[in-house]
C-alpha cells in the first residue's frame, strides 16, 4: 500500500506496480487520486516514447493498481510506504492509523526525506518493522533509493526493505538515523547557500550555470528546490538546523518569504522561475 497519491506516492505506487506487486494506492479524496492516476499515464507513456516501457505497460501498471479513499482497503498489505507532507506530526498521524490497521508483521516506511524514523515510529506497537524508504524525483527515473534506519529498527526490516527496492530496480544505500540522512545533508544546504547567493542580489540563472558549468551538475540547486518545491526543501532545512542545533543548516529568510507567500516552485508556477 502506499499512502499519498501526490508527486511522490504515484511515482511510488508506478514502481511498484511495474515490479509486479499488486498496489493500493490511498488519498483523501477522489480528486487526488485521479491526479495520481493522470500522472502515472502521462508518466508511463512518456517512458514508452523513450523506449524504457513497452507499448502496453501503461494499461499493465494500471491493472495492477488500487485507487481508494479508504486505509482499511489496504490492510492486507505487507509493506506500506507513506508518502504524505513533510511535517512529523502528520507523518505519526497516518502511522497511530495503520498500525491499528495493517497485518502485525507488515513493514511500515516512511518515504520522508530527513524526518527522525524513530520519532515516527514511537506511535506504533513495531517500531523495529518501521524503516525510511526515501525515493527520489521523478521516481520511475531516478535510480537511487536511501533506506533509513532507526536505533531499533530490525536488520530483517532492512534486509527485506533492500529487496523490495533492488525488485524496483534501485540501487540502495543504507543511512542511519540523523537529520538529512545521506544525500540531504549534503544537497539541501548547497540549495539554501544557493538562495542566499540570490538574496545577495545574483541573479539565479547565472547561480546555476555556475553550478552547470563549473561543477558538472546536471541541474542547478535553485532550479533542484524548485522540482522538489521549496515547503519541502524549506521543512527539510528546518529538520536539519533543529536536528543539530548548528547554525550552519539556519534556513535562508528568502526561503521563507517565497513559501509564504505561495511560491513553492514547479507545483505552484513560480519559485526561482516562472512555469507554465
């Protein structure tokens, strides 16, 4: 089952389905779940354009997926992968649930990209069957999948976690439970300096073609935080500079600003660009 059927659960649920697994695939409305099936088919039928499907696999991966408003119809599931906004209190909201709901020795995974797992697990009675799967953007091309695990999670959760993603056709890592992780430690504080080089007075495109050009990046980080949206990198920046009370992680006010005042990037039309 995977929980959210936004940018990253359809992504989530695509992979799956691809790999062979029957889906379930919640949202709170029909609204949002037909926004997730239109972007599996927009999704699937690009990459069939590219030659990486064949030219029935958008109507296969569809058969194999589950569209609900209801968790319950997902209870039969032996993984579930939450994929819901970036913020902890939401993220153990949807856990208390499924732990009533799900089988007890279903796996539960969190698809959050820098949040404490041990934190979202402390509202479950199997905190050591609760794992970070952090999946990346567009997840049908992106190859990499940062496996998170707490203090007490269980090497057979990791074990199993590996395979599932390896099934997926991702390559893992394994990261132990701090701030960040992995890749956003790294990554989210070159796209915060990023936005003070633009508070400074650059202009952003000149940001990321020095990026670009200089350090053979295939995308700037300003362009980056405006795929990922800027709430998200924003609440990742938040996670880090609580997380380790450094002031090297301090979000930039600019960041702020813009998603105050709704501009969260590609999702929205405007962050550091314009977009259809």
């Amino acid at each position: 089952m995977v929980v959210g059927a936004g940018l990253m659960g359809a992504g989530i649920a695509q992979v799956s389905a691809k790999a062979g697994y029957q889906v379930t695939l919640v949202d709170r409305t029909d609204a949002d779940l037909q926004r997730g099936k239109a972007q599996i088919e927009k999704s699937a039928a690009t990459l069939v354009k590219k030659g990486s499907y064949l030219p029935d696999d958008p109507e296969l991966l569809l058969s194999r997926i589950h569209f609900t408003t209801q968790l319950k119809e997902g209870k039969d599931a032996d993984l579930v992968i939450e994929a819901v906004p970036e913020r902890l209190s939401i993220k153990q909201e949807v856990f208390r649930e499924l732990d009533e709901i799900v089988k007890a020795d279903a796996i539960l995974a969190s698809n959050t990209s820098s949040l404490s797992i041990a934190a979202i697990s402390s509202v479950t009675r199997r905190p050591d069957q609760v794992i970070g799967m952090h999946f990346f953007s567009p997840v049908p091309n992106m190859k990499l999948l940062e496996l998170v695990r707490s203090i007490i999670t269980s090497e057979q959760t990791v074990q199993i976690a590996q395979a599932v993603g390896e099934k997926m056709g991702k390559e893992t890592i394994v990261a132990p439970d701090y701030p960040g992780f992995i890749v956003n430690r790294v990554l989210v504080p070159m796209m915060n300096e990023a936005a003070f080089l633009v508070m400074e007075g650059n202009d952003p495109e000149e940001v990321d073609r020095g990026l670009m050009l200089g350090a053979n990046h295939p995308i700037g980080p300003l362009r980056l935080a405006d795929y990922c949206g800027l709430d998200t990198t924003l609440y990742t920046l938040e996670s880090l500079y609580e997380g380790f009370n450094d002031p090297k992680y301090r979000p930039c006010p600019l960041f702020k600003r813009m998603v105050e005042a709704g501009m969260l990037g590609k999702k929205s039309g405007r962050g550091f660009y314009q977009y259809e």
